[in-house]
C-alpha cells in the first residue's frame, strides 16, 4: 500500500463505499428501479433510461492511453473541479487539516477547501520573477496539518508554467507530509511534456487533467484525475455511484479519437500563433501596460486603465474576464485567445478606446 495514505481521513479509509448496482451488459437489467424502455427518440450509445456504468472500462481504458498510464491510475469525474474536490474531501478533516495554495491562482482550490471547512495557506507566486513557485517558502509553510499542495501549470490566471524542477524539489521533500497535486489543464498549449511520467518515482504525486480546453468539450464535463493506484482505490469510495452521464462518456469516445486528436493539435498551433498576434497587436496600445508572456491558451495583460480595456471589449460584443481581485493583479485582465475575427475585433476596440488607429 502506498504509505502517503496515511495522510487520508480515518473515516475515509475505513468507509464502506456506495454499493450501485451490479454492472453485468450480458444480462436484461431487472435490479436498478430503471424504466425499460428508452424515451422515444434516445439514440445514445447505451440509453438514457439506464444508469451509466460507474467509472466505465473503455472510457477509462480511452483516458488511460491519452494520457499514457495504466488504467489503474485514472479516476474520471466531472472536470478537474470534481478530482479537486475528491481530493480534499479523502485528505483533509473539517477543522483541523489544510491545503496550499499559490496564488494567484485557480480558485477552486479554495473553494473546495473552504466547502470541507478546510484551512488555507498561501504562498504567493513571486510577480517579480514572472510569477514564479517559491518553493523553499512553500516548504517552510508546510506544517503537518497541510495534506494537499496545489500546483497549476500553466498557471491560471498568469498563463505561465512552472518550473518542473521546482515541483519535483517538492513532491520529494513533502514525500510522506504531503500530496502535491499538479493541476495541467493547459499543458497541451505549452509545448512541453505532462509530469504523468514521473508518477512512478513520486507516489505523492496526483496530476489533473481536463477535455474542456484542447479538445473543445468544456460542455461535456470530464476529466481525469491520475495518480498511484492506491489513491485512485481510496477516491474511488468517495466520488458518486454514477458521476459520469451517459452523453459524457459518448461524447467523450466519440471526439477524442484518431481523428479528433489530429483535429485539436491543428487548433492548437492556430491558437498559440493567434496568442502571439493578439499579444504583438495589443503590448504597443495605449491602455495596455505589459503583456504577459503566455504558455496558455489565454494571455494576462496589465492595463493602464482595466476598466476602459472593460468597455471597450463590451463595445466590440466580446466579454474578457476581470480578475482584479486577485492577489498582484490589481490591475490586470485576462484574454482568452479567440478566433482570428475576434481577435482583430477586440484590437480594434482597445485601440479606438485609446484614441490610436489600430
């Protein structure tokens, strides 16, 4: 047994899990309180009179080999947001333990921790190094009541990696104190490898994965969670009997194939040229004071006046997001990357708004 399990809730360990009905596809289905007839017109793969098989083998099996790792090291849920928060309902106790957190940063961390009533330490990004893990401060805050270190990389809101070198220091550090969880919703437009090859040196080690960004199914709702067996195992008894919905998992098999792969490496390379333009068109701009450098699918732009950057989106029909709230960014907006016309649109505005032709 992995010994980092000894960081889960005694309760947790010891639960007896949600026992759902057998999944046996050879036999006529008479144990599940189901109807058993589809609704006229359900043309889904297995009907949605049915309740979906609970972690299904092909999905998993798909996920598995998408991401390269066993299929005993993949639990799937709705978004990274539900391995977030699988994750601190197993590892910490109401009151008394606490997850880390690098902000600025995804909020879900803190959401989720603070819902499990949860502690929340942070140690901030050093804005001054682009936004960089300190991590010889994230190791002297981690007490013994801190189970979950969250790491994103890219970072959302910032768009920037970080170093892996630096979250290796900490998987090997926080070995049997802590797991380390490294959330890599936006790895595919970074251009560089997934971490998934290093669970098997760090059994703290947990990486979160998603379909909504590279493979254009935000809607549907999945991704991955992947770690050792052992702690797949344990968050296996805590997640719900049938998280997946039928839609999801067809969708899922359907556009992630060959096909779609190709499909979104081509819409990735359009998107990190299209990052380039937006951030070359917009840095010279008036309202605009940096551009952050990006490894994302969106960019972190510093303005002189965020609130006429605001207007001027609204003016040009498009919606940017306002994360001002945020630690360091006070005065920064962050831009997903959209088509070529949106783009150009969203220039044109800022531009106008800053009395420049663009």
């Amino acid at each position: 047994m992995n010994p980092i399990l000894k960081l889960a809730r005694p309760d947790i360990l010891s639960l007896q899990p949600y026992q759902h009905a057998a999944w046996e596809p050879t036999l006529e289905r008479m144990h599940a309180n189901e109807m058993p007839w589809r609704a006229d017109g359900d043309r889904s793969g297995a009907g949605l009179n049915r309740y979906p098989e609970p972690q299904p083998d092909a999905l998993i099996e798909h996920l598995a080999h998408l991401y390269g790792v066993a299929p005993k090291s993949v639990i799937a849920g709705r978004g990274s947001d539900e391995g977030i928060d699988l994750l601190v309902r197993a590892f910490c106790r109401a009151g008394v333990d606490s997850v880390l957190i690098c902000p600025p940063t995804f909020g879900m961390y803190k959401v989720s921790a603070r819902i499990q009533g949860a502690g929340v330490i942070e140690v901030p990004l050093v804005k001054e190094r682009g936004f960089e893990l300190d991590v010889q401060a994230v190791l002297a805050a981690c007490n013994e009541n801190v189970k979950l270190v969250f790491v994103c990389t890219p970072n959302n809101p910032t768009g920037n990696l970080l170093d892996r070198a630096s979250i290796e220091t900490l998987c090997t550090q926080l070995s049997d104190k802590a797991l380390v969880v490294v959330d890599e919703a936006y790895i595919e437009f970074a251009g560089v490898p997934s971490m998934v090859s290093e669970l098997k040196r760090y059994p703290n080690l947990v990486i979160l994965r998603t379909l909504s960004k590279a493979y254009a199914l935000a809607g549907a709702r999945c991704g991955a969670l992947l770690a050792h067996e052992d702690i797949v195992s344990l968050l296996a008894r805590v997640i719900t009997p049938y998280a997946l919905p039928t839609h999801t998992i067809d969708a899922v098999l359907e556009f992630t194939n060959a096909a779609h792969v190709a499909e979104s490496k081509q819409r990735i390379a359009l998107i990190l040229s299209e990052r380039a333009r937006l951030a070359e068109r917009l840095t010279p701009l008036p309202l605009i004071k940096k551009v952050w450098t990006s490894d994302s699918n969106f960019i972190l732009v510093d303005c002189n006046d965020a609130d006429a950057v605001l207007r001027a989106a609204l003016a040009a029909g498009l919606i940017i997001r306002d994360p001002r709230s945020q630690l360091g960014l006070g005065s920064c907006l962050r831009i997903s990357i959209g088509t070529p016309e949106q783009n150009d649109r969203l220039v044109r505005g800022v531009a106008r708004a800053s009395g420049v032709a663009a």
